[in-house]
C-alpha cells in the first residue's frame, strides 16, 4: 500500500455527442489534473454518464478531442486506454471467487503468477477483505461487493479511475462509510479519479471539484465551497443545497425593486431584461424580533430538522414565501410558533442574482 500511483491528466476539449438528432452533450470543456477527484454532479438524464463514458472509450463523441496525459485518446479502443471503472450494479463475475475477479484484469495483461499474487493480497488489505477472499459475490454484501469491484478496477494501477454511480444501490449508513473509504484510498494512491453521482451531498462530501451539469452543458466547474457560496447560475443555486428565490425588478445601478421596496446589492447585477432573481440560503436570513427588522411575516409552519429548525415564513407585504433555517437556541429566543409574527432583513451581501 506504499505504491502510489502516477495519475494522469486529463483533458476534454469542445466534446459533443448526438443520438440521431438529440444532442446529449454540448461543447464539453474540462481539465481534470492528476491525482485529483472530481464529481460530475446533475439530473439524471443530463448527460453524466455519456461523458464518463467517452473518457473510457465505451460511447464514440461526436465530436471533440481528448488527451490523457501527452496521449490523444480520442480514437483510441477502451482496453488501448489506461483506466479502471467501477459501475452501480456491481458487474462482478458470480464464477469467481473474490481473488479470482481481482485477479482477472491481471492474467489479462500476463502478469506473472507470483506477482499476481502479491498484488491481489495488496489490494484485499487495501480494500479490507483479507478474510473474504476464497468467497464468491453472492455470498457477500453489497458494500463488500463494491470493494472487490473497487479493487479489481484498481489492480493494474490505472492512471484513471472511473466511477459511474458507484454507492447508489447501497443503504445508507454503508454508502456514507464507503464515501469515506473510497476518498481517502483515492488520496493514498494519488489516482486521478471521476465519480459520477446524482447525490449533492456525495458530491460536496468527496470532491475536490465539482462539474454540475444540466441537459448537457457543464453549468459550473468548482470547489465544493465555490459552488455552494458562488452559484453561477440559477440551475446550479436551486440544484446545490437549499435555496430562496425572489422576483426584482432592476432600477440604476446595484438597486432593484422587490414588491414596493428598493433594495441595494453587493453583487453586480447581471445584464438583463426584465426581471432579476435574487437568492438567499434559508441561514442567510437573519430572523429579528417582531418590529425589529425590515420585512415582516407569519411563521406558516416549522419542521424540526435536529440541528436547526426549517421555518417557513409568509412575507405580509409582497406575496412571497421564505425558507429560514434557524438554530433552536434562536428559534426560542425569538419565541417562534405557528401563526406568530417575525422579522427579518434580507442581508445584501448574501443575495446572489441571477438573470430570470
Ligand atoms: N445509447 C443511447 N441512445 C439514445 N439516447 C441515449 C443513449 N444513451 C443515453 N441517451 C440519452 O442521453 C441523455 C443522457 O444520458 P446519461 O448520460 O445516461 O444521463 P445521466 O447519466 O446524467 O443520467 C439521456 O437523455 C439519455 O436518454
Ligand atoms: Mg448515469
């Protein structure tokens, strides 16, 4: 487990694809740098697994180039490019023993017998299997069955590693635990890695970057952090986590007009006709004592969500209703309850905007 792999770098340039006339991808533009592990992240059907499998040669583009590492991979035939793949259903051979599917990609390149071996026994301790090793895939459970998937795509140290969807058909407490694993494997080997999910959390949790996606364009490329704090688009704001969307209307400069209320922004508005969405994240708002605050409303129900408390505010005089996380400390403080009366501000250097 000292070896550490060589991760590749990868770069897609201007890739699209159609089937027949529907264009599943769209002038796809990325640079994935060694050793890191981005997350391909949107609705299912916007295009995720197309391009993973593009990267690995399984599905031709239509168009477009990519180079790994000085390599063009373009046109190159899957098993002529250098990566391991991990898919959803755990594609395991029910034959094989647990040593024999890890073994499999081994034999296939001639690897001597005795080093087969050592590399096998590597790769059980990597994974944590050593005890499961002479069993066969239904004898296992699914987090397990993932492992040896995981280690069978990993036994050739490839360059690349791709995981469509690999934690989906897991339960829960298993698929947070195997997060945790598969990152810090990820880490150790210096693999260059992409994961597909649908799971923003798993996406927020893992990644060092994350590409959101949205009917076949790349929305945003980010950290974590920046897609969360920054959304460049209302997409990626109203995918990301939880969010408030409010009508404005621009006047000069940064002000826009919400109801019959001026509001001035720290961020500069987008160049647009009509109408502007602002954004807050409900622990945006700052919830004040009633009379206290710029904005009035009724409390219309609160969800106790543990950590903090999901309030769902009726602003009284525009038509519009706010989600406002608020932690129980505050939440008693201010004496919230059904039917009660809040105030609130809307703090200007936490609305986003965003072109309608
Ligand atoms: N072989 C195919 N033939 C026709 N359409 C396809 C094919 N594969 C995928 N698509 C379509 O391309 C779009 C993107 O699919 P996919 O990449 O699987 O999405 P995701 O993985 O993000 O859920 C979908 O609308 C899907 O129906
Ligand atoms: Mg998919």
């Amino acid at each position: 487990m000292n070896q550490k792999t060589q991760g590749s770098r990868l770069e897609i340039q201007g890739v699209n694809k159609l089937f027949g006339d529907f264009c599943a991808l769209k002038d796809i533009n990325l640079t994935i740098e060694p050793g890191e592990l981005v997350c391909f992240l949107g609705p299912s059907g916007c295009g995720k697994t197309t391009l993973l499998r593009i990267i690995a040669g399984l599905e031709h583009q239509s168009g477009g180039l990519l180079h790994q590492g000085e390599t063009d991979i373009s046109l190159k035939p899957p098993r002529e490019r250098d990566f391991g793949i991990v898919f959803q259903s755990y594609a395991l051979f029910p034959n094989m023993t647990v040593i024999d599917n890890i073994a499999y990609g081994l034999r296939s390149i001639g690897m001597p017998k005795a080093q087969i071996h050592s590399r096998v026994d590597e790769l059980l301790a990597l994974v944590g299997l050593e005890d499961q090793a002479s069993k066969y895939p239904a004898q296992l459970s699914g987090g397990q069955q993932q492992r040896v998937a995981l280690a069978r795509a990993l036994a050739p140290s490839p360059g690349l590693l791709l995981l469509d969807e690999p934690l989906s058909a897991l339960d829960a407490k298993v698929r947070q635990h195997l997060r945790g694993e598969i990152r810090s494997l990820q880490k150790q080997l210096g693999v260059t890695t992409v994961m597909v999910t649908h799971d923003q959390e798993e996406a927020l949790a893992m990644a060092d970057r994350v590409v959101v996606m949205n009917n076949g364009v790349i929305e945003q490329v980010g950290t974590p952090l920046d897609i969360y704090q920054q959304p460049a688009s209302a997409f990626v704001a109203s995918f990301i986590g939880a969010m408030n969307f409010i009508d404005s209307a621009p006047l000069n400069g940064q002000r826009v007009k919400v109801g019959n209320r001026e509001l001035d922004l720290v961020r500069p508005l987008p160049r647009a006709e009509g109408c502007i969405q602002l954004a807050i994240r409900p622990e945006d708002v700052h919830l004040l004592p009633s009379g206290d605050g710029e904005w009035e409303g009724e409390v219309q129900a609160l969800d106790y969500l543990g950590a903090f408390i999901r309030t769902h505010i009726r602003l009284s005089d525009i038509e519009l209703d706010l989600v406002v996380d608020v932690d129980p400390r505050s939440a008693r403080r201010l004496d919230l309850r059904v039917g009660g009366c809040v105030c609130l501000n809307l703090p200007s250097d936490a609305l986003h905007c965003f072109a309608a």
